[in-house]
C-alpha cells in the first residue's frame, strides 16, 4: 500500500455554525436569539474556530465573537487540530484581550509558535506544560507578561536559569502560582518566584540517560538557589518511579524543614513504592504538627506506617484525604482521622486505596481477605457525609453476612458522591455461594494460552440473556448501591489482585496473580446494573473473571450515552476473549466515547472489532494492549481514515517489530498532515525496548490513557485551573 493513498481529512470548522445561520425548516432564524443566548452558544465552540471562522459569517456574530467572555480565557488544550498558523492568527486578532491561556499538551507545535504568546500583555494565568520550550524562550515569555500571577512549565534538560533575564524574573517574583515538571534535576524556576502560595512539583526524571548512563540527584553547581516558601499555602509534589526523583525531592523539602510557613494549609506527596523518611522530613513533619492546621493531607506511606503522626496533626477545615498504600487500621482511621466526626463534615475527597486494614478492626491475626467491619465503614459514612470522591480500591473489603451492613449498603448513604473506586470482591452478594466460581465459568477454565478461539463477529448472548441478567442485577446489592447514586460519573470496579502488563519504567508483565476468590460471583449482570448511570462519563473494568459474553456491556453502551472515556482490563478468563461480540455491539451506541484503553491477553484486532469502533465518532484516542494479541494492517487503516478525530494510536501486541514498524509509519505518513497532533505507536508488547519506546510517549497521553492506574481521588479536586 502506497503511502498517502488514504482519504485526508477535509477541513470543516467554517462549517460548524456558519450552516445554521438563517432559518431552519420551522422557520426560526438563529441570528433572531437574544445575546445572552447566543453567547451561551458560543460558549462551546472552540476559541479558535470563533475567531478565524464564525466571526467572518455575519456582522452580529463578528461582534459576539469578541466579547470579552468569551476571549478573556482561550482553552488549546486537546484542541488537537490547532497548529502554528491557527495560533498565530489568534495571538494577532485576540492576543491582548486574553488573561488566561492554555496551552498544556500542544506537544505538536513548533517551539518557534510559543514565542505568539508575547502578543498577549494582560496574561494572568499561563499554562505551557507539555510544550516545547527552553530557558531563553521562556525568558522571553515572561519578560513581556508583567501581570503574570499563575504558570505551568516543563523544565527539560539543559535549562538553566542563569539565561533568564532581570526582567523574567521580576515577573517570576510576582506569580503566586506554580506548576513545574521536571525531566531533569533542577530547581528549575522556584527560586525566582519569592511570592509563592502555591507549588506543584511533578518529578518526571529517569535514573538513566538514553545512552545507559546512571543520573544523580544532586543539584548542578549555580542551581542551589534557596527557594522562597514563606508565603506558601499548597505543597504538591507527585514523583513517577526512581530513586532520582526522590532524591531531588529532598532537597525541595530541605529548605522547609528549616521554616514551615504559617499559612500552609495543604500538604501532599505522591510517591510510589518506598520513600524512606529521612532526618529532614522527621523535623518537617513535627514542625508542621506545632506550627500549621491542614486542609488536605496526602505522604508517603512510610511516613505514616507504624508512627503516631496522624494523631499530632491538627487539621482546620479538610476537603482532601489521602492515605493510598498505608497500613492505617480501622481502629486509627476512626480514632485519629475522623475523630469521632467532629470535623469531616467539609471532606469532599478521600483516597484509601491499598490500605488492605483500613476498615478492619486492630486484630494482628487478621487476613487480608477476612470480613470487614462493618461499624468501621458505617462511622466512615456517618462522618464523611458530604463525600464526592471515594476510592477503596487495591484491597480486599469483603462484607459479612450482618444484615444491612454489606459495603454496598452503606455507601449508598452517600448521596453527593460522583466517583467512586471499588474493588471487584467488595460488591459480590454475601448470600452467594463464594466458595467456588460460578458452574458456567467453570467449563471455561483452561489454562493460559491454550483457550479455544472464539467466532469473531457471531454473538454469543441473546435479547433473552440480556433481560435475565437485568432481573439479576436488580435483586443485588451492587445494583441498589447505584440506584442510590444517579449522578455518578466516575466508576471503577478493579481487582485486588489486578496489575496492568505495562507498568511505567520496567519491562512488560508476563504473569499476573490470580483474581480473589469472591470476585468470581462478579459478573455479566453485575455490569448490566451500570446501565443505571445516565451521567456516567468515565468507566473502568479491570480483572472480572466471571464475564461470560460480556452482555453487560450492551446495556452501558445503549444507557450510557455521556460515556466519554472507556477501560477495560482481564474481563474473562485469559485463554480466551469471550466479550467481543458484545464489545462491538456496545461501541457502535457510543458516539461520545474520546478515550477506548482495551488490555486484554490473546485479542484480536480484526475488521469487524474496527468497523465496530468507526461508529465512535468522538473518539480521539485508542490503546490496545494486548499479549499474544493480533491485529489486521488494512483494518487498522480503514479505521484511522473513517475516524478523524483519532490522534492517539498506541497498539502494544504480539506482532513482529517488522509488522509494527510497517503499519506506525504508514499511518504516519497517510494522516499526520491533516492531524498535526498524530501520536502512533505500534510496538511488540514483550519486546525488550519496550521502555525506551514508552519515554517517547507525550507525558500528556502517558498519564491519561497509556499507563493504567486509579485515578479516583489521585489528586484534590481542582487543585489547578
């Protein structure tokens, strides 16, 4: 096949409200609306389009366009079909009357373009993370914005703060806010900003170079400037894996070890694996108990595991909770946290994944997998009452057999939640029969990599099937639980046991551990019950073993239809891919559906699942990983020309490196012309460059959709603009 002899994208945002202007078949003129109205309109088209397109269609529309609610804020990010010129005629017709302008994620553009962001005088808040830019343009930047208040960077390797100018940094010392990711040990601006209230510090460095060569921690000589936290108000600082990133870490924390300020009243540090807790973070922690009252409270989980620190910390108004992978017990949750609900009433967030003993009594001869208790959880519900984002995730959280006490029961006290995050076993029916799986899943038992294969495109469920699992799920416990909560937006239902094959800086995964044992009564009707969420936007399914024909997933795609991002992870048994008849039934009713991330061993990529996915016509990215897994190279490019909204393409399968390497650059090559954003990777999931391969990847897409993880609770809510 001949590069480039795939359709290109015709170019159609003069279409999009220009072809309504006039009257329609009832004889009502859109142009005849009041202002008001009008505005609100256009409040949903994209900046750009307002400017370059709408503006030119008629006097009254060319005024609207202008007003200042709609320039004052300018949203590119994931405007993926912005590029270079689009942004420089919007810098020259709107630059000075923008104050807030985003452009977090625009990896695409050219450097060079950044520099049109000088055009905008009056900026107060400035977000350039994921874009290309070096200390001298940014020095630049900065030294024209002198209303600067709030700004997100990259700092990359080879910055150096010696090349900023006097001016850069006398606006560096006004902003307030700041939001740094560092690929590279350094302070990067920090020390400038000697007004700062709030800082937010993503650690993204790798402990080698891409010549193997082992990086330290420690600061450059000229770079051990002395930052400025007398002001701040929130520390945020979350570190991706490596010893590196912990290290640099430190010494951010070094200098507020010496001075907590007073006003702090947010402290959160995301560290995965072990962070030992050093001299220096013993004396923070015990002059924050003396001098400061939280907000929000998130650290590692040695810092709190086996300390008495949570009962020293005094806390004011908390909206933000998170003890991920911490051993806390009931007990100390109850006694040290919720404090016999004096003080919860205004906590929004809480994040208890991983905490395997956090609703269990004190009891040393407990087993992660013994029964909860029961009171535990209810005092939780009872003091947390105004709760929106809940993750129990990562732990084993089975209930007895108390009558009105199941999980399922009491969190459906919680009528303000909007996300939640549960483990597969927690909402499995006591009155099933546990001990063993289901009869029909037991046939289906085969070891891995020997399964039969399954007939594409024949379904294997019923109409019959699909109401006989609706009159199931009604009568449990887990379908009450989201009756009781109709505005959720956000579900996840992952296994305990659950690991993605693709963690972030190590090889792929080849062996996983096997589901619990509950989680076997957890299954096809269990996922109809979702069907029930009219709001739903975002849903995970991970490590569900009992998932037959995956009917379930029908009833979401036909109920569900303000589903925008979609992952799925191990439904099934793994000698075998049993849902994707359902799967391609499900796809073509979701027409809002922006993120599909399928991992799933032995899946075949086929025309029929691809004719299936082009009925997503929103869709912008897709994720497949999948061991021994197999794709079709004419399927896949029939795909990318029927869907013009996909800028993200990551395949991870079983496919030769040749095939792989084939089909990424002939995609390339088709589309990338007409979708400057186009990001593809197509790559051997078990291949030994695997990771090189995966640091390529825009930290944007990485973060989102490539890397599985919980995102329930991760991070306070709105804790940037």
């Amino acid at each position: 096949m001949k590069a480039g002899g795939w359709p290109r994208r015709k170019s159609g945002s003069e279409e999009t409200l220009s072809a309504g202007i006039g009257e329609d078949s009832n004889g009502i003129n859109l142009m005849e609306f009041s202002d008001e109205i009008l505005l609100h309109i256009l409040s949903y088209v994209p900046c750009t389009d307002l400017v370059l397109n709408v503006r030119r269609t008629c006097r009254k529309l060319a005024t609207l366009c202008l007003d200042k609610s709609l320039t004052h804020m300018v949203l590119l990010h994931k405007e993926y079909q912005v590029n270079k010129d689009k942004v420089k005629q919007l810098m020259r017709g709107i630059g000075k009357e923008i104050h807030q302008l985003n452009m977090a994620g625009c990896y695409w553009l050219p450097s060079h373009t950044i520099d049109h962001v000088i055009r905008c005088k009056n900026l107060v808040k400035l977000n350039l993370s994921g874009c290309h830019l070096t200390s001298l343009r940014l020095s630049k930047i900065l030294s024209a914005l002198q209303h600067l208040r709030s700004l997100a960077i990259d700092v990359n390797p080879g910055f150096d703060a010696g090349q900023l100018s006097s001016e850069c940094k006398a606006t560096l010392s006004r902003v307030l806010e700041l939001k740094q990711t560092l690929y590279t040990p350094s302070y990067g601006v920090v020390p400038c900003c000697t007004s700062l209230e709030k800082l937010l510090l993503y650690f993204e460095i790798l402990d080698r170079s891409r010549e193997g060569l082992i990086l330290s921690g420690q600061l450059m000589v000229g770079e051990s400037n002395v930052p400025h936290y007398q002001n701040l108000r929130v520390f945020y600082a979350r570190l991706a894996p490596g010893y590196v990133n912990q290290e640099v870490v430190r010494l951010y924390l070094a200098v507020l070890s010496d001075r907590t300020p007073e006003n702090l009243h947010a402290f959160l540090i995301s560290a995965p694996g072990s962070f030992a807790e050093s001299g220096t973070t013993k004396n923070l922690l015990d002059s924050m108990a003396r001098n400061v009252s939280l907000d929000a409270l998130q650290l590692p989980k040695s810092w709190i595991n086996g300390s008495g620190l949570l009962q020293h910390l005094k806390f004011n108004n908390p909206f933000y909770f998170s003890f991920s992978r911490c051993t806390l017990s009931g007990g100390h949750l109850i006694l040290q946290v919720i404090n016999g609900g004096k003080d919860l009433k205004s906590l929004t967030s809480l994040n208890l994944s991983g905490c395997i003993r956090c609703l269990s009594s004190d009891s040393l001869f407990r087993k992660a997998e013994d029964d909860i208790d029961s009171s535990i959880l209810e005092s939780l519900v009872v003091s947390c009452c105004n709760l929106r984002h809940l993750n129990l995730s990562a732990a084993h959280h089975h209930s007895s057999e108390s009558l009105g006490k199941h999980l399922c029961q009491l969190l459906a006290r919680l009528k303000h939640l909007l996300s939640l995050a549960l483990p597969v076993c927690s909402i499995t029916d006591v009155s099933t029969n546990t001990d063993k799986p289901p009869v029909q899943s037991m046939t289906n038992v085969v070891p891995p990599g020997l399964g039969k294969k399954i007939r594409i495109g024949v379904p294997t469920y019923t109409k019959n099937f699909l109401e006989q699992s609706n009159q199931k799920s009604q009568s449990s416990v887990f379908w009450t639980l989201l009756e009781n909560l109709p505005f959720l937006k956000n579900l996840e239902l992952i296994g305990s046991n659950f690991s993605s094959a693709m963690p972030r800086n190590e090889p792929a995964i080849r062996n996983s551990l096997p589901p619990c044992s509950r989680a076997r009564s957890v299954g096809d009707s269990e996922v109809a019950a979702i069907g029930q969420l009219t709001f739903l936007q975002n849903l995970t399914l991970a490590q569900l073993p009992s998932i037959l024909t995956g009917s379930g997933l029908v009833s979401i795609g036909l109920q569900c239809q303000h589903l925008r991002s979609l992952s799925l992870a191990n439904l099934g048994m793994m000698g075998k891919v049993g849902y994707t008849s359902a799967l391609m039934d499900m796809l073509k009713h979701c027409k809002c559906l922006r993120d599909l991330r399928l991992e799933q061993p032995y899946f075949n990529a086929n025309t029929q699942f691809f004719q299936a996915l082009s009925h997503c016509s929103a869709l912008q990215r897709l994720c497949i990983i999948s061991r021994s897994g197999t794709l079709q190279f004419d399927a896949v490019m029939s795909f990318m020309a029927n869907c013009l909204e996909v800028v993200m393409c990551h395949m991870f399968m079983g496919e030769s490196l040749t095939v792989c390497k084939t089909l990424q650059q002939t995609i390339l090559q088709s589309f990338q012309a007409d979708r400057p954003a186009l990001n593809v990777i197509i790559f051997p999931l078990l291949h030994e460059d695997l990771t090189e391969v995966i640091r390529d990847v825009p930290m944007m897409h990485l973060d989102e959709i490539t890397l599985f993880k919980s995102r329930v609770a991760e991070e306070p809510p709105n804790l940037w603009w």
